[in-house]
C-alpha cells in the first residue's frame, strides 16, 4: 500500500489564517461524509454532536481528554464546501458553554475531484479575534496536520 505524502499546515500571520491542502484516494461523496456527517467526522477528528443539519445547526465538538467546544455550521454548499465556527481558543485555557461569534474562528473545508481522487482543503480564519492569535495559530496549525492526517489515514486504510 502506498501512503499519499501531503504537505503541512501553512499558518499565515500577518493574515491570520491556518490552510491545510491533502489529496485523499477517495470520491468527493465519501469525503464529504468524513466532514459533514457526524457520525463520520467523529471518526477522525473529535465526536461533534449537531442539534440538526445545515447552516445553523449547532452543538459540541469534543475529545475524550477535553472540554466540549461549541460548534456551528455557518454554510453548506454540498458537496464542496461547509465552514463551522468554533469557539476552540487554545490560549485562552477556558472553553465557554457558548458559542461567541466575537471571539471565535471559523473553517471551512473545500472539496475538489480530480482524477486521484479529492483534493481536501482546510481554511481556518479569525485568529486576531483570539486571546492570543500567535499562540492559537501555532496549535492550530499542528492541530490540523496531525487531524487530516488522521482522515487521510482512515481512507488508506479501508483503501487497503
């Protein structure tokens, strides 16, 4: 089984963005699951919970070692593109039972099919709203190689 080899997280400072791009051997619906379905993001990322679905669904985004970070789809565009906002503000060292529109990021997951597959990529914005932009970032940055890596993990797998 060959392991496809993607780049990291770039984080852009002075526009305070995170963007990640992998390529995953997989059709765009079944990637689209992975990152709107609940029960399939849980899979890779952290267990979300949605009060409903589409824009303005909101619920919880947790881990079993941490809090539960409120979370709510902002748009859909099925199946290219959907942005949630979180309030997952690392540096901060507090998660609020509500969601803050003030102080939150928003990312958004664009789909593409090409001939391999689907071109995933992850744009997180909102980072000088932070408590500590630098900071959030950094962690965010590292967040997102290790969780798509984990995604594209799970497809190779079953692909193997």
């Amino acid at each position: 089984m060959s392991m496809t080899i993607n780049s990291p997280s770039v984080v852009d400072d002075s526009a305070f963005t995170v963007t990640r791009t992998i390529m995953i051997a997989a059709p765009i619906d079944k990637v689209w699951s992975a990152v709107a379905e609940p029960e399939h993001v849980s899979r890779w990322f952290g267990r979300l919970e949605l009060d409903g679905a589409g824009a303005g669904a909101a619920g919880t985004l947790s881990w079993t070692d941490g809090p539960r970070i409120p979370i709510r789809i902002e748009t859909i565009d099925e199946p290219r593109s959907i942005s949630y906002r979180w309030g997952n503000d690392d540096a901060s060292g507090a998660v609020s039972a509500k969601l803050d529109d003030a102080t939150s990021t928003v990312f958004t997951f664009t789909l593409v099919a090409t001939d391999e597959g689907t071109e995933l990529t992850v744009v997180e914005t909102g980072f000088e709203r932070t408590s500590d932009p630098a900071f959030n970032l950094a962690e965010h940055g590292r967040g997102w190689n290790g969780e798509l890596d984990k995604l594209a993990a799970l497809f190779e797998n079953e692909a193997g």
